[in-house]
C-alpha cells in the first residue's frame, strides 16, 4: 500500500490497482491534479474534509470516478448536482478489488450546542483506517491515520485512541491548524505505545506500508 499525504486529511490510496482519495478538503489544493482515480471518501461535510471546489476540480480530471460517502455529506452533493453512492456505518463496497468499509455515524461533540454533523470512517483493504471527526471506532488496522489537533478533542484521547486500536503505523493528519508542530507530533512519538511507530509524511510525499 502507498500512502501519499496533499495536506490536512487529504490523502491518496494506492492497494494493488485501486487509486482512492479521500477527503480532499479547503485546507489543500495537491488534490486537485491527481488523475486516474477510481473512488473518492469523503468522511464528513466540514469543508476542511470536504470542499466543493476541490471536488469539482478532481472531477473535470477524473469522470469517471466514484464518490462514496455518507447521507450527510450526500445531501451537500445532491444541492450541487455531483452524484454519489451512500457508503455508511456497517457498509462496504469494493473497488478494483480492494475492500472498503464504513465504520462510525456521528462526528465527535465539539460543544454540546454546537450542531453535529454525519461521519463515517473507513477501512481500506482491511489495513488502513481513517476514523474522520471521531475517536468512537476503535477498529482492527495496521496502519491509523492519526487527527494531530481539532476543536473536537484533546491529546491525551488521541493517544489513548491509537493505542487502543495498537496498528503497526501511525501518522499524523488534520494538522493544517498547526503553526508549530513540535508538541503535537513529539508527544504521540514518545507516549504511543512502543511497538506503534510513529511516521510523519510530508505534504506531498509517499510512504509504502
């Protein structure tokens, strides 16, 4: 599997021959050039994870590509006339053979007034999970893309989170917030557990897991 990170939480999939993006969001533009996709996730509607814009970019470049998401984004997409298939908790489709699956329906609380949102998670070939806004689904992974800062949670939970789940790799994203990194990929490095190894990709690069 190689894993190529554009921003945020923005990332590419590649497992044997699928190409799967997900959640090109407003806080990364890499997105917008790739082609020869075969599926895009988008794990909840807040523009960091899910712009319209970018959307339609990947799309004049890629139409044959399929968009899977949850009923929640899927109303966002029907306002903008962009067609998709519901992928939510408990589903889960194949693409170019590769297994994707659907895991989580609420975005984490932020404040108890503050209106919450759909998300879904997903697990791509049984090997990588995303977990979108949400640290409720601890699921089986070798690899655990890891939310580095939000509004929605604290540092101790994420740790606590990962070493829950114990995948083989973790590496952080939703950190286009950060302006100094340090303390929020330092702390995961020296508090995960010690058999988790902790990568960090930059924007832009690869890593093959």
């Amino acid at each position: 599997m190689r894993i190529t990170k554009f921003g945020h939480s923005c990332l590419l999939i590649e497992e044997g021959s699928a190409r799967i993006l997900l959640d090109p969001g407003k806080y990364s533009t890499l997105q917008n050039n790739v082609e020869n996709l075969d599926a895009i996730l988008i794990t909840h509607e807040h523009q960091d994870h899910c712009d319209l814009d970018s959307l339609q970019a990947i799309l004049a470049k890629n139409p044959k590509t399929h968009i899977f998401t949850n009923p929640g984004v899927g109303q966002k997409l029907v306002e903008a006339n962009v067609v998709f298939d519901v992928l939510g908790d408990s589903q889960s489709i194949t693409v170019n053979g590769v297994l994707i699956e659907g895991f989580g329906q609420m975005h984490a609380e932020i404040y108890p007034t503050f209106p919450r949102v759909h998300n879904t998670g997903y697990r791509i070939a049984k090997k990588f999970f995303y977990g979108g806004d949400s640290l409720d689904n601890v699921v089986e992974c070798e690899v655990l893309a890891y939310p580095a800062v939000a509004p929605w949670m604290r540092v101790a939970q994420t740790i606590d989170y990962a070493n829950a789940i114990k995948p083989k790799i973790c590496f952080p994203v939703h950190d286009a917030f950060l302006k100094i990194t340090g303390p929020f990929y330092l702390m995961p490095e020296k508090l995960l557990n010690p058999e988790i190894k902790w990568l960090v990709i930059e924007e832009g690069k690869s890593i093959e897991v």
